[in-house]
C-alpha cells in the first residue's frame, strides 16, 4: 500500500504539503529534490530526481533518512538508512523517509 504521504486528494492539499528543496549552486538543472509532508502521520517523505547522464551527490538535509526507493529497488520497508547526502546514480529517482528520534 501506497504511503499516506502519496494519497493527497487535491490540488490544495498537494500544494500545501510539497515544497521544493534549494540546491547548491552549481547543481544541474536537470536535478529536481521535494519534500512533501504527510499532516496526518506528521511524516516526510523527499523526493529526488537525477536527470543527467552523470552519477551526482546530492545533500539530503537535517537528519536520519530511510531509503524507499533507489536505482534497484522500491518498496514500503526502508532498503537502507543514510544521513548527509546521497549517490543518485545517472537518470534515477530516490524516495526517502526522514526517520523519527
């Protein structure tokens, strides 16, 4: 089943609750991050899409974040737990969860 974060009803709701991540300067335009936040679970999820033909790192901001989906695999139970930026690889879309304390 689909995370609550990934059932928004409407066009409000989604504008509400997505917000796009700043880059640092330098970064491809080809490179797109999000995050959306689920006001019913008080869970976030971001978003990130690599778009170039290059393996790039990406910053993933404060916190613990759980790996859902990555080049290989996608699912509803963490793949794995990272922290500080990520490797997105050439073309390829991660979602995450920021974990809890």
């Amino acid at each position: 089943a689909a995370h609550p974060v990934l059932r928004l009803s409407d066009r409000a709701e989604v504008r509400e609750s997505l917000r796009w991540r700043r880059l640092p300067e330098g970064t491809p335009d080809a490179v797109l991050a999000f995050t959306i936040d689920c006001e019913a679970t008080g869970d976030q999820l971001q978003v990130i899409y690599n778009g170039t033909n290059r393996e790039l790192s990406v910053p993933l901001g404060t916190g613990q974040w759980a790996v859902l989906v990555d080049d290989q695999n996608a699912g509803a139970k963490p793949l794995r737990s990272i922290r500080g930026s990520m490797a997105l690889p050439p073309y390829s879309a991660s979602v995450l969860l920021l974990e809890r304390d």
